[in-house]
C-alpha cells in the first residue's frame, strides 16, 4: 500500500511539473511570436520566404530564443558556417562535435542571413514557386532539401505554425488585390488555414468534429461526397455536428477490429455511440444482438461486436 500511495504522489508530482513545463513553453513562444513577427513580415515582403515559416524554423530552431547559441551568438536558425561563410562564427555540437556555426551582432542580422541562405541556395528553388500561403509545402520541401536532419522537422513546423496560428502573417505580404482572393477562398475553404488531422481508429481514418463543422465543410475537405459522410456515421443528414464527434471518412467495419467481444453499456452510452466508439455499422451491431432498430441499451448490458 505504502508503495502504491508512494507511486500516485510521484505520479501527481509529474504531472504538476509536466504542466509547468508547457505553460512556461507556450508563454516563451507567445513571446517570441510577439517580438519577431514584424520581423519575419518585413523579411516575407522583402525576400517571399513565408512569415510563418520563419517564425516555426525560429521557434523550434531557437527554443523561442532561449538556447545557447541564439543568445550568445544571435542564431536563431542553427545556420552552419558553411564554405562561403566570412563572418563571425562559434562552435557547438549538434550532428558532429564542434561544429562550425554562424555568428551575429543582431538578432535581425540573423533573420536577413535566413532569408538569403533559402534564396541564394538552389536546392530550395523550387519552393519560391509555391504560394506564399502554402506553409505546408514550405515545410515538407525544406525537410526535402536536407534544411535539417529530424525526420519529423517538417511535422514539427506544422504543428508549430498550426499551434500558434502563425499562417495569418502570410497574409500581410500580399497584394490588396490577392489578399481580397485569398479572404474569399478561407470563406469557401476554412480547412486551408486550420486542416483537421486525420487519426486512425478501428484501423479507419477519422477526424474530430471542430465547433462550427458541417458534414459539407468536412466534405469539401478530404474531397468526400458530405451525404456519404452522414451516411458512413449512420447520422441523419440534417445532424448537427458537435465538438468532439468522431467522424469516419469511409464506412465503418462489419465487425470490431479490436481485442473485445462485446461492450458493457455504461452511463451515458447509446447504441450510436458504441458504433463509434470500436467503429462498427450501427444497423450491423442491431443484427448481431438482434435488437430492434429503436433499442435503448441499459446501463450494464452486454452489446456485442462480433
């Protein structure tokens, strides 16, 4: 008993420092965005590189500004020296010992050198043809081009850039006339800005309903016929989504993929839900229980699955 009372105080202790950790990261990067998001404006108009790009490859690159070599030596983009490099420079290590990095009297200098090392560098080309809004294709192409060895670097820009809603600075270095187009297409396509995440459950892809979803939002997303959707969830077209649905993205199984034979029914469970929640055909889980299509489970009964 000691030792189990022992395990739930650690536990707990964990989890206040876990907490802690985040707070103190999230307010560094609100931080961070907050002093260099003109920046990274200024460098978007001047050179095309996406603002929010910037501001992901600074944050995660930088620590929000905090590491070593962002405050010591004003790098805030782990920019290596390089053969043509003639500037200041330190030494740290990072894929090797005692790597060569470059150095800056300013932050800002740092920013500039960004923007012309994507620039003057051909292997990141192809992404000046991309549209300035299109942080994803930033990111996954820089993964491409070798910017950084971590496998997740570009994931990691999204979730960033997604995070902390920095794609809204890309739109400070457009035309009147593109940002009057771009503002129409948010309208029509919401997703573009904010994309759901595809999980996958049951072994079937689904999202989770965001407040203000709509089957024809979701739809027009992942190019899916929004009345199939209805009909893939066993919800009446006319459904008003809610916030935390899960929704599957083509039609449900015959029968449970997971390790269970059945499901107890607990507080609150309906048969709808149970179909969602191990990804079974509702008018299927009716036929292997033999209920009728109107059943009201009772708290404690068995719904089986297969």
């Amino acid at each position: 008993m000691k030792h189990f009372i022992r395990y739930i105080i650690l536990a707990c202790c964990l989890m206040v420092v876990t907490a802690a950790t985040a707070q103190r990261r999230q307010t560094s990067y609100n931080n961070y965005i907050k002093q260099y998001a003109p920046l990274a404006v200024e460098q978007m108009k001047q050179h095309n590189v996406p603002a929010s790009i910037t501001l992901a490859q600074g944050l995660l690159e930088s620590g929000a500004g905090l590491s070593t070599l962002a405050l010591k030596s004003n790098n805030h983009f782990g920019i290596k020296c390089g053969n043509g490099w003639r500037g200041r420079s330190v030494r740290a290590n990072d894929d090797a010992p005692n790597e060569c990095f470059r150095a800056y009297r300013k932050v800002e200098d740092s920013y500039e050198d960004h923007s012309l090392f994507l620039v003057g560098n051909q292997r990141y080309a192809s992404l000046f043809r991309l549209n300035k809004t299109d942080y994803k294709g930033w990111a996954r192409g820089l993964k491409r081009a070798g910017y950084a060895t971590d496998p997740s670097y570009a994931n990691k820009l999204i979730t960033i850039i997604e995070t902390y809603d920095l794609y809204k600075y890309d739109t400070d270095g457009l035309s009147k006339r593109e940002a009057r187009k771009w503002e129409k297409l948010i309208k029509k396509q919401p997703w573009l800005v904010n994309p759901h995440q595809v999980l996958i459950g049951n072994g079937l892809a689904y999202v989770v309903a965001r407040d203000g979803d709509t089957f024809q939002l979701l739809g027009g997303e992942f190019d899916i016929n929004w009345k199939k959707l209805a009909k893939y969830n066993d919800l009446q077209r006319d459904y008003t989504l809610e916030e935390g649905d899960i929704i599957y993205l083509k039609e449900k199984n015959k029968k449970t993929v997971a390790d269970v034979i059945y499901h107890e029914v607990r507080e609150g469970d309906s048969m709808h839900t149970i179909s969602q929640m191990y990804g079974v055909r509702l008018k299927t889980l009716y036929k292997l229980n033999r209920m009728a299509n109107d059943h009201i489970p009772e708290i404690g009964e068995r719904v089986w699955l297969k």
